[in-house]
C-alpha cells in the first residue's frame, strides 16, 4: 500500500509540477511560469511545426544564400544551419532556416505566441558576411497580410566579423531600435542562452540570463520564431564575405523554448495532502473488513 500511495503521489506531482523528472527550467523571473513550447530537436523536424522558406521566399536580392532543406539538419538533439561555398540558383551561398510562421494560401502558422520569455541555446559562427540570428516576425492576419511593421523581435543578431557583439533589436514602423552590446567574449566559441521577455509595452533582453538592454514598446500581436543563417553582400549592413570567410560554417541549437505566464495551479502538496488521506483511510478500512 505504501508503494502504490508513494507511485500515486509521484504521478501528482509530475501533473501539476513536474517534480518527477527532469523538466527546463523556468525563467528566473517574477510570475508563474508555463512552458508553451519546447522543441529540443531530439527528432526530424515537424512540417506542421516548421517551415523552412520565409512567406515562402527562400533567398533575397540583399544577401548571397539561397536557403535550401539541404543545409538544415537535426542531429543528437542539435539543429545545424551550415552556410556553405556553393553555388545554388545564381547565389554563391546555399544556407539553412527554420521558422514557426505560415505561408499564406499553402500551410498555416506551426506556432506563434503573444507576450512570453523566448528562449534559444545557440552556438554562433565566426567569418567575414556571416549573419547569424534568432528573431521573431507577427503573424501574418487572416486575410493575407503581412503586418510585420507591427514588430520585429530580433533576440539575437551576430555579424561574423564582430563574434563578440551581440546585437539586439526591436524594429516598428519603420523605426530601428537596439544596441550592440560588447561582450568581451568570442561568441562563436561556445554555446549561450539568448532569450526576451516580452510584455504589454516592453521587452527585456537576456545573454545567458543577463539583461543586456530594454525597449519600452512591444508588438501586441502574436509572433513566430525564426532561426537562420544568412550571407550578407557587399555595400549591406551585414557586409559580403571576403578571403578569409569559411567556405563552410555552422549555426548550432540546442533548443528553443518560449515560457507564458500562467495561472497559479493548484499545488501537488495540497493535492496529495487531500489525496493521501483519503486512501489511507479506505486501506484502514479494508483491514477492518478481513
């Protein structure tokens, strides 16, 4: 009897908090935390989840990749985005993306949210016109709009030739807000935690769990993520490559999580102090009835 009250009591708990196995750690911030989604690339990638063009483009005039399935793979619980020297439909680059958002009159969104802590463990990459970036764009309205002027979250930008530079931005109506924050550290050499919590009227932005910078706007529409390894061109923001830029370099993740305020559950603690008892007293009298 003691073992099954103990097996029971196990199964509570890891319904109502999860203390029976390991679980991702909630933000260590004020609020009570639920984990609204939680890819751990420990399996292909879900097409219902995932997308792998941008609105259905998979290359801009502004950049030297074609995005193609070929340089995106999942792999002992990591995805690789590998930018590559190869020449695809007249782009001197073939890289990887990934996105939750839909295309419009094709597939539907695989996931968005609206205000939450985003979180992604990425291994940037180092090199001349390299663009790593963990961003966020609306999600697009019914009627086939795009109203991405309404919010761009950029969680984390890298310019290869800069790998300690994180840069953070939040873009709407046209206007660009950010900084640049100098880490003193490469980047590129090691996995780190990029996340945003973004609420009603302001958005906090985090390097392994640091608030780095904070914007008081945010979007008020849902958004979706996107991870992606980009090329830049000469005469852009990102720059072009140059003879000392890797004629292959991969973008690491380790996971990507978004966190939602919740409300309170009831505690395992009560439920088992309610539940308990009662099963002790109906074993009690099961012994009186022998």
């Amino acid at each position: 009897m003691n073992y099954r009250i103990g097996l029971l009591a196990c199964f509570i708990a890891m319904g109502f908090a999860g203390l029976c196995g390991a679980a991702p750690a909630a933000p260590n911030l004020p609020g009570n935390w639920g984990l609204s989604f939680d890819e751990e690339f420990n399996a292909p990638l879900s097409s219902s989840t995932w997308k792998q063009s941008l609105w259905g483009l998979t290359n801009w005039s502004t950049e030297s990749q074609q995005y193609s399935p070929t340089a995106v793979s999942v792999s002992n619980g990591m995805l690789s985005l590998t930018a590559t020297k190869k020449a695809l439909d007249g782009f001197p680059y073939t890289s990887g993306m990934i996105d939750t958002g839909p295309i419009l009159g094709q597939q539907p969104t695989g996931y968005s949210f609206r205000y939450g802590y985003a979180d992604a463990r990425i291994k940037v990459v180092a090199g001349q016109g390299l663009w790593p970036a963990f961003w966020m764009l609306p999600d697009p309205n019914p009627d086939g709009y795009y109203h991405d002027q309404d919010g761009e979250i950029d969680v984390m930008e890298e310019l290869g030739q800069q790998p300690t530079i994180d840069e953070v931005h939040y873009l709407q109506d046209g206007g660009n807000l950010g900084i640049a924050d100098n880490t003193g550290v490469d980047l590129s050499q090691g996995f780190h935690d990029y996340a945003v919590n973004w609420q009603p009227g302001k958005i906090d932005y985090y390097l392994d769990g640091k608030l780095v910078w904070s914007v008081n706007q945010s979007p008020t529409v849902p958004e979706y993520l996107i991870l992606n390894l980009a090329v830049g061109k000469a005469g852009t923001w990102a720059g072009g490559p140059g003879p000392t830029t890797p004629t292959s370099a991969t973008m690491q993740v380790d996971y990507v999580r978004v966190w939602q305020n919740v409300p309170e559950p009831a505690s395992a603690s009560l439920a088992m102090g309610l539940i308990i008892p009662m099963l002790s007293r109906r074993s009690r009298r099961r012994a009186g009835e022998a």
